[in-house]
C-alpha cells in the first residue's frame, strides 16, 4: 500500500507538468472511451504506445507507476476469474464444477489490460497536476453547468479532495493492519475468503479516521476564509495554448486508431 502513486503530485517541469490541466483530462476521458471501444487486441498496443509516450513526456519513474500497480492486482485476478468462468463459451480447462472458456479468457484479458492501463493513465494525470491545479481544470471543463445552477466548484473541489487522499487512505489502512498486526493478528494466512474476513476489523477505525481528516480539513478551510465557489478569483489564470490543442489532437488520433483498427483495417 506504500507503493500507491493514484493520488500524488510530483512536482516537475517536463512537458507533461507544463500542459493545462484542462488538455490533460479532456485525454484521459479520450483514452477512457477509447479502450472500452476497442475491439481488436492491436488496438491496446496502440493505446499502452500512448500511455508509454505520455510517460516519456513526463519522465515519470517507471518503477514508482509499475509499483502503483501493485494494489489493483488482487482486483485484477478477481475480475478476470469472475469472468474466465462465467461467460460461457469453447471450454479449454475445467476447475471442478468451473470451466474456463476461450471467450472468458479473452474478455478477462481485455478487462485487465484495460484496467492497468486506466490507472496508469490516471496515475501519470495526478502525477503531473497539481491540486490546485485539477481543481480549477475541472471547474472550467464543468462551467456550462453553472448556468443550470449546479455547485461546478464545489463538486470539482470534492472529487480533487477524494483523489488527493487516496494514498493517505492507504497509508492510513496500513498503520492500522501494522498496528493490529503487533498484537496478534493475521492477515497473510488462510484462505482468500478467511483473510478478506480478517479485514472487517480494519474497516472501523479506517472509517473513523477518515471522518476526523474529513472534520480537520473542513475546520481548515474554514478558518482560512473558505466560503464557497461564488465571486472565488484565482492567483494564476491558466491559458489554453496550441501546445495544449497539439497534445489533445494527438491523443485523439491515437484513440481513434485504437478504437477503429478492427473496423478500419480488419
């Protein structure tokens, strides 16, 4: 859980660091849509070849990401098993009752592959961006809902605060296994479901943690003037500029040929 880089800012100045944070989210959802679009395996190459060059650009420590994707593996066998084994199709193996088709297997690998590169991708996004920053990119993407009369600001502050403490999160689970480790318990041993019982006793003092962050950093900002989003002015106006355009157009052509080589080239 030490290892988890979801969540933090390297502050830098490679190409990456310096685009607008409105390009660099405007190409994660490009990406997003492109990968659940993809219907042929050469069009995940074409997408892991653009989360690789965003990683060059952003001369990101590649052993840092790679260990940031420890956590979701255990997600990443449970998904693929759940799929190996219910999507029905031309057996190739068979675990007792269970049989592992070749369709299963196929849409497991593609659910992984596209699993590992969204956290990648989101990963370099966080990276690469500052709070302050995703905040104000998110606020300016969203600002057409103002006019609707919904809360932009305050609902892009809420999700730049959820994924800021993601990490601390994990730290916090961390001590907590540690601690409750020390005196006698086990979380390595037994079966899978035996040790994923192990952890219910984790969840309480997680949860109340995390509501004492949650009441100190509320009593933070109030007590630093924080009112809201209305007549809020900004220290650094961020600009859009042809370097960004470049970069997103980029983006897109990658993701239209990851998503269209089936169609487009058989």
């Amino acid at each position: 859980m030490r290892d988890l880089t979801l969540g933090q800012f390297l502050p830098g100045r490679s190409a990456l660091h310096r685009l607008d944070a409105r390009a660099k989210l405007v190409a994660v959802a490009f990406l997003i849509v492109a990968l659940f679009s993809v219907r042929h395996p050469a069009g995940y190459l074409v997408a892991f070849a653009l989360v690789a060059l965003a990683t060059w650009l952003a001369q990101a420590p590649v052993g840092a990401i790679l260990r940031g994707l420890r956590p979701i593996l255990v997600l990443l066998v449970i998904t693929a098993a759940i799929n190996a084994v219910s999507i029905p199709g031309e057996p190739v193996a068979r675990l007792g009752p269970l049989a592992l088709s070749r369709e299963g297997l196929s849409v497991a690998a593609a659910l992984g592959v596209r699993l590992v590169l969204l956290v990648w991708a989101t990963t370099l996004l966080t990276l690469t961006t500052s709070p302050m920053a995703f905040t104000d990119g998110l606020e300016r993407i969203f600002s057409p809902g103002k006019r609707l009369g919904l809360p932009v600001h305050e609902v892009a502050l809420m999700m730049s605060i959820a994924l800021r403490f993601i990490p601390t999160m994990f730290e916090e689970a961390d001590r907590i296994m540690k601690a409750q480790m020390a005196r006698g318990a086990d979380f390595e041993s037994g079966s899978l479901l035996r040790r994923a019982r192990q952890l219910v006793p984790v969840l309480v003092p997680l949860f109340v943690a995390s509501f004492r962050r949650a009441e100190e950093l509320a009593l933070a900002m109030e007590a630093r003037g924080y009112a809201g989003g209305e007549g809020r002015t900004h220290f650094r106006e961020p600009a859009f500029t042809a370097r960004d355009g470049l970069a997103v157009a980029v983006t897109a052509l990658f993701c239209v040929v990851a998503a269209g080589w089936g169609r487009l080239w058989g």
